[in-house]
C-alpha cells in the first residue's frame, strides 16, 4: 500500500484514540467487555460477471471478481456502540480487465482493483434522537445525488469524519467533516488515487411540514487536496422537494456551484432535476430530467462524491461532467415478472452549453430476491455514441449471499 493509504490508517486510529480517551471511565469496565460480548459478526459475500465491449479499444473486458465483507457490530454500552467491516476483493479466473491498477490498459476499465480495505471501523454515540459517529463510515445523502457510497463497485466508498445526525419529528440535520475519502479506486494507487485527502464539509437540514412532503436545503464544500482532486473542488448550495401525491411521486432538485479552496479554474454552474414517478397497478412509469450546467463551457457542474453510477446512465459515460454540461431526458418502467424486478431505460444527452448531441443509452435490468439472505441481479447497457466517447455495451451478472 502507498504511503498515502498510511498516513490515512494513522490518522483514523488517532481520532478514534482520542474519542475513547474521552469516555467516561465506568464505559471503559464492564458496560464495554458486555457490549462486545453480546455484538454481532455478519459475513457477506459477493461474486460479479462483467463484461464490456467498448469501441476504439483492442479487446473486450471480461471480470469475474469476488468479494468477501466481514462486518461486527457492538452491542451498546452507556450509548455508545463500535463498528468494524472488512472487505477482500479478488479476480476469480478471469482477470481480462483493466482494474486502474493492473496496467492492462489494452481492455476497457473495469473499476474493481484487488486487495483488502479498512471499509469502517467507527464509534457511534445515540441518544433522544442525536448520533454521533467518529471514524471511518458510510454516508449516504438522501438519493446519493451528491454524496454516496458507490456500493455497485465492489470496493465501496467510505469516509474518515466526524458525523452529526440530529432528528426531531418534522426537522432532520445532518452535518459531516471528512479529511478522507477511501475511494472505489483503493485501497492503494494506480491511474487514480485510492484516497482523496482534504477538508470537506456536508450539511442537509430536511423540513417535512407533512407526512408525505419534505424540503431539504443543502450545502457542500468539497476541498480535495491531491493529484486529481483539486480540479473536483467545489462549493455547492441548493435545495430539494419531494412530494407524494396518491400515486404519482414528484421530485426536484435546484443547486448553484462554484470554484471552491485549490479549484484552479474559476466558474459557476447550475443544477436543476425534475423527476415524476407513476405507480400502476402492473408497472411503475418514471420521466426526468437533469441539467449539470456549463459555464460557458469552462467547466461543467461536477459531483465527485456521488454515487455516479444511479445516474446519467448504467454505462458510467458521464462519471466526470463534460465542459460543456449535459442535459439527460430520461425515461424509465418498472415491474414484476416471474418473481423477479424487471426494469427497462432510456437516455438522451445533449450538451448545455452548445447544441451537441452527446449519445443515447438503453438499459435492461432484471433482479430477483430469492431468500433473506440470496439475491441475483442481471443488467445490461447500450451507449450509442453521436460526438461523446465511444460506442459501449456493459453486462452484468452479479451474485449476494449473506450470512
């Protein structure tokens, strides 16, 4: 592992060091030797198929990948619980792909590097609707439009914080600092860096003046210190509805962003998403669409901490935001068949700065829960290329058990 993974183990057991320091000293006696007595060890193991046929490269990529998650849970103690998972990632018999750290850049890339990581391992403090977790932990932000956890990737993202959760009956907030992002690329370096070190700060104050509404006003400052993390800071405010009305569930989302700490390119870009779900008797029909603005195609409106892949299409094309923005009009339906959730999508994206006709995608997804602890998920993508990237067809075939 590269220094730089390190420094960050180092720093994430000194801030879990000072938090039990600070522990009252009867939680440190019996209260604490009960609670990991009585906690719980799960284990999780998940097997991936994936194959992809990208234009303008010399060979298909074929994966077949695993991976194994350890996970323990205390039990509580004076408020207090612990938390610990570990994952282990490997190639299964078929390793053509390029993992960003293999060096086999003659196949498409296949974002699934081998090794084992430190996913968490935090202390959390609950009480009358007040949480606290300090250590390395998952965040995810309402839909992950934002910030997420990647968990389609086999390594997931995590984050090195300090988390503030406070929740009342019509008021949640919900403040992070992260000085680390343990990110899908790790847990060491290769074409992308495994961590991305900074100062980062994540508010969310979520109002919900009735049981089927919610306004949420939001705020991110994104400062990324290493290699290509710079160019991904960013200060982003913005809001977000969400309203049920009988069977149709609209969504919407308005934000503003700009250059923000060592960004070396100054510019601001807007956001804005509209999304309305119908739900039928035999399907569910979903219509939206996203705008990352442009800044005169300077830079576009960038999310490096989300979950990308739920977004902008299956086949990962619009992971970084182009200059020139990007409009997606975007339709999806939603049913049962067989047992099993099929669903089926359509992409069209444009630029939003110019008149550019970036591509199209259609997707198929069929996933089918077969036990408590075994499911199986088949999914497949087309890109279409008209002046972004290249044409890309992605399948999957992903396999959990969980014990």
């Amino acid at each position: 592992m590269k220094r730089r993974a390190r420094v960050s183990a180092m720093g994430l057991l000194a801030t879990l060091g000072c938090a039990s320091a600070a522990l009252p000293a009867h939680v440190l006696a019996s209260d604490f030797g009960n609670a990991i007595k009585s906690g719980e060890t799960s284990f999780g193991f998940r097997y991936r198929l994936e194959q992809v046929d990208q234009d303008g490269l010399e060979k298909d990529a074929l994966a077949s990948t695993g991976k194994a998650r350890l996970t323990y849970a205390s039990g509580a103690f004076s408020s207090f619980r612990i938390g610990i998972e570990a994952d282990y990632v490997a190639a299964l018999g078929i390793d053509d792909f390029n993992s960003t750290t293999n060096g086999r850049t003659q196949y498409p890339v296949i974002a699934d590097p081998a090794g084992f990581d430190l996913n968490q391992a935090f202390l959390k403090y609950q009480s009358d609707g007040l949480t606290v977790t300090v250590g390395r932990q998952r965040i995810n932000h309402g839909t992950q439009r934002f910030l997420g956890g990647v968990a389609w990737r086999q390594n997931e993202q995590t984050y090195d914080a300090l988390r503030v959760q406070r929740s009342t009956a019509k008021v949640d907030v919900d403040y992070s600092y992260i000085h680390n992002v343990n990110r899908i690329f790790g847990p060491g370096d290769g074409v992308q860096p495994g961590d991305w070190y900074g100062n980062t700060h994540a508010a969310r104050a979520t109002f919900k003046p009735q049981v089927d509404h919610a306004i949420t006003a939001f705020g991110y400052l994104i400062d990324l210190q290493n290699d290509n993390g710079p160019a991904n800071a960013n200060a982003t405010y913005g809001m977000d509805y969400l309203g049920k009305f009988d069977r149709l569930t609209v969504t919407a989302v308005l934000a503003r962003q700009s250059d923000y700490a060592d960004n070396p390119v100054s510019y601001d870009a807007s956001f804005f998403s509209i999304q309305g779900a119908w739900a039928l008797d035999v399907a569910t029909l979903t219509a939206g669409y996203d705008i990352l603005g442009s800044d005169e195609g300077r830079l576009g409106f960038r999310t490096p901490l989300a979950t990308l892949h739920k977004w902008q299409g299956w086949t990962d094309k619009f992971l970084a935001t182009p200059a020139d923005g990007v409009r997606d009009a975007w339709f999806s339906v939603t049913g049962k068949l067989l047992g099993a959730t099929v669903t089926g999508a359509f992409h069209d994206f444009k630029a939003d700065h110019g008149s550019t006709d970036y591509g199209s995608e259609v997707g198929l997804s069929v996933a089918r829960q077969f036990t408590d602890s075994f499911d199986m998920h088949f999914k497949l993508a087309r890109y279409s290329a008209d002046a972004l990237a290249t044409d890309t067809t992605k399948v999957w075939l992903v396999f959990n058990w969980q014990w």
